[in-house]
C-alpha cells in the first residue's frame, strides 16, 4: 500500500485544498456576490454537462485505465492511446450538427420554466467537450501512476480560477453573464493544462489506426456510455430536475447542501485515483488475495475517516449556516444531513466499484446503473414535487444505498469478497455514540466559536475511541508513527 498511502495522502491534502477554496466560493462569494438565480444557472450547466459528459466521450477515460495494461510493446500503446483521442471524435461531432439543427427546441424545453437558461444551452455541450478530454489526458497520467498533479489541476486550479472570477464580479469587473463564459474559459484552460501534462509524462508517436482489440474496446465503450449516463443521472439529475420543476434558486440552495456533504467523499475521492489503475492491474494478473486485502482495508478506513467526517459536518451544520448569514439558503439543512449519510455508505464500500469495472464483469455496473438512474428520475419526480430539495436528496439516498448493496452482493458473489468485518461495527457504533451525545450539547457562543469548540472535542473524542477500540491496524500504525515522530522532536 507504499504507493496509494503516499498518492492517496497527496491526493487527499490537494481535495482538503480544492474543497477549501470550493467552500469560500459555495458558501460564501457565491451566495454574497452572485444573484441566486444566475448561482443556480452555473449549478445548472455544469450539472448537465456532466450528465452529457458519458456521451462525449463515449467512455475512454475508463477504457484507458481498463486497456492499457494489457499491451505490451510500445506501439500497441502508442496506438490505443491515440485511438482514445479519435474515437471520442465519432460522436462528439454527428452530436454537435444534431444539436445545432434543433438547437431552438432543444433551448426552449430547457428553459420552459426558467427563461434564464434559454441564453445559455449551447455553452452545456462545449463544457462537457472539456470536461471529456480532461479526464482522458488525466487517465494518461493515472496509467503512469502519476495522479497528483492532475487532481490539483482538477481539484484546485477551476475553483481558484472562480474565485478571482467571483471577486471580479464583486468589485464590478465583470457582469454576471460574463461572469458565466469566464468559467466555460476556465474549463478549457484546466484541459490544456492537463493535455501537456500528459505529453510531458509520456509523448506517444500518433498512430492513427485500430487497436487490434477495438471490438472489445468499442464493446465496453457502448457499456461505458450508458453505464456511465446512468452513473452520472445518479449523480447530478437532481440539479437538473430541481431547475426543471422549480426555480432556479432552488437549485443554488440544493447545491450549497450538497456542496457541504460532499467534503465526506474527500478520501475516496483521493484513494480512487490511485486505487484504480492499481486494482486493474491486479485483476490483470488474477491476484484476488491483493484485491481482496485492498478491498478490505479501503472500506474500513475510508469509513473510519468518513465517519468524522460526517460527525463534523452535521453537529456543526446549524451553526455553520448562521455564519453563512444567508437565511434562504438554510434550507439544506435536511440536504447535508441526508446527502452525507448516504455519502458515508458508499464510502464503506471502498474500492467496490472499481473491482466490477475492471473485471470481466463490467457489464452489471451497465445494468445496475442503467436500473438505478431510471429509479432516481422517477423519485425525483415523484418526491421533489412533494417534498421540494428535500425531495431531491431523500431520492439520492434511497437509490444509493440500494445500488450499494446491490454492488457488495455481486462481488461477494463473483469474487467471494466482502468489505465488512468487527472493525466495520465498531466504527459504526462509535459514530452512532458520538452524534448521539453531542447532538444534546448546544453551546451558546459565536457561531464560529462554537464551532470550534464542539470540533476539537469530537475529534479528540473519536480519535480516543477509534484508538481505544482498535477499530483498524492501519489507522493504528499511523498514530504509532505520529507519536514516534512526535517523541523524536521532544527529545
């Protein structure tokens, strides 16, 4: 595990930084200096470029990872990379000339209950077109073992960029609508940034034919895009169908909720980048005890810093909106609590969705997924017109926690591998105990201050009884390095 502790920890400090910056801005600029219904309107776009994004691409940047272990001579390699840059190409363009030709329908079906957005279809597509081929050069960089500098590009640079965007706003420098084709502008520089990262990391001779397994790189490329549109549907439709049956602001007070549960994803987030390439590898070469051991030890420690996670964020969610002083947006105090809930369960699953994608059984994740975004529009649907953003999260919830089990359950079966154990159960029962006894406790200073006092007090809660009860050898190991080192610094 030298490697994924060492990218993983790089990678996690890099995601604590663009989450940092992302919380200024979310919380903060974007709630003070930006009206809610153009915040709602960036939410709004990026989201549905996200969805669009599988489509784009059709699936290379999981390809690259997939397929590239399994050549051996540098133009075999040179070839299929190449082939990850055209391929995209076969259909980014046939769907740019549709989209162009019903461009009018296409804007005012989008926009038929908010106008705003009418202006600004086009711009969906020629994200989504950057979003794509960051994710394919950031693969380049992740079948080198090299995941760091592209999740700081990823993590880091855009939210920095907004940030001094915002301010420009803010001191009149720009208008809001500018303010919208800057972060497009943003998003192509991130991918130039990331395009000669790559060549610099490995600069293959463009070699502009098939790949000799094409059909089966065409094959998982057809599974990729509709499990990967169905990945994303799981993941941003309920922005999209926020902003489709109600007003766009609404969509500004889901996405700071959201935003706020999020930070629980950090770790897995940061291990995922180093973990993938890893358990491809390892799969490529029938090693399922390796698998195994990294499927174990990932989901508890992604839970057991998951888990303080998510104590932190929803015993100090209340005073945190009143800092924010925006009264409107604490309407997603039911958001974060529901949303981070089910954040911490599928980080219990730590590299689940990994082993299925890179093994002869990719194609469940094409069926579950595809069963699972078909139920999440229907709750949405459903449970947002009843229930408003709250709607929205509880139909999150419900349908990952279903699509977890569901995952768990198939490579139990498959690979004869499940993630739980005592250490599981330990944690959990800590985490229970803790938001128990501190959701009584209500101090009655400053926000900020209590904040901070109720923070250190559970951390130093947590860490006693994560310690006491030797919920996980590895987090052990690493207080006994902590206070080594500490020691060797007194004396």
């Amino acid at each position: 595990m030298g490697i994924v502790l060492k990218q993983s920890f790089a990678n996690t400090l890099t995601l604590f930084m663009g989450f940092g910056i992302g919380g200024i801005n979310m919380l903060f600029l974007y709630t003070h200096f930006l009206s809610e219904d153009y915040f709602g309107l960036v939410t709004f776009l990026l989201a549905s470029a996200t969805l669009v994004l599988p489509l784009v691409m059709v699936g290379m940047q999981h390809a690259v990872i997939k397929y590239f272990p399994v050549y051996k001579d540098l133009r075999s390699e040179q070839t299929f990379l190449t082939a990850s840059l055209w391929i995209p190409l076969l259909v980014i363009l046939p769907v740019a000339v549709l989209a162009a030709v019903f461009y009018g329908q296409l804007s005012n079906y989008l926009a038929r209950e908010n106008f705003l957005i009418r202006e600004y279809t086009y711009l969906i597509g020629i994200i989504a077109f950057f979003m794509g081929y960051f994710e394919v050069f950031y693969a380049w960089a992740k079948i080198r073992l090299q995941s760091v500098f592209g999740n700081v590009i990823k993590e880091v640079f855009a939210r920095f960029c907004t940030l001094l965007l915002l301010f420009g706003v803010y001191f009149n420098w720009l208008t809001e609508p500018q303010f919208i084709y800057a972060v497009v502008v943003v998003y192509g520089l991130r991918m130039c940034l990331m395009l000669g990262y790559a060549f610099y990391l490995f600069r293959p001779r463009l070699i502009f034919q098939c790949p000799e397994n094409i059909r089966e790189i065409l094959s998982f490329s057809l599974y990729s895009i509709i499990a990967g549109s169905a990945a994303g549907i799981l993941l941003e439709i309920d922005k999209f169908m926020i902003s489709q049956l109600s007003a766009l602001r609404e969509v500004a007070y889901y996405a700071v909720g959201v935003y706020i549960a999020s930070i629980i994803a950090i770790p897995a987030r940061a291990m995922q980048s180093i973990t993938s390439p890893i358990t491809s590898r390892e799969l490529a070469r029938e090693d399922l005890g390796a698998v195994g051991k990294l499927y174990r030890q990932s989901s508890l420690n992604l839970l057991v810093v998951g888990g303080l996670l998510f104590l932190l964020i929803n015993l100090n969610i209340e005073d945190l909106y009143a800092f924010i002083d925006k009264p409107s947006f604490s309407k997603g105090v039911w958001v974060v609590l529901i949303i981070s809930l089910a954040k911490l369960v599928d980080l219990s699953l730590g590299i689940a969705n990994a082993i299925l994608t890179h093994s002869a059984y990719y194609r469940i994740i094409f069926y579950l997924s595809v069963a699972m975004a078909l139920t999440v529009i229907l709750l949405n649907r459903w449970l947002i017109v009843r229930m408003g953003i709250d709607g929205a999260a509880l139909a999150t919830f419900l349908v990952l926690v279903g699509y977890s089990g569901l995952k768990v359950y198939y490579v139990k079966k498959k690979f004869k591998q499940q993630p739980f154990g005592v250490g599981t159960l330990k944690t959990i029962g800590i985490i229970l105990f803790l938001y128990g006894a501190f959701s009584i406790w209500e101090p009655s200073f400053h926000p900020v201050v209590n904040m901070i006092l109720k923070s250190v007090v559970l951390v130093l809660s947590y860490l006693y009884l994560i310690r006491k009860l030797a919920v996980s050898e590895e987090v052990d190991a690493l207080f006994d390095k902590v206070f080594d080192k500490g020691k060797g610094l007194v004396k």
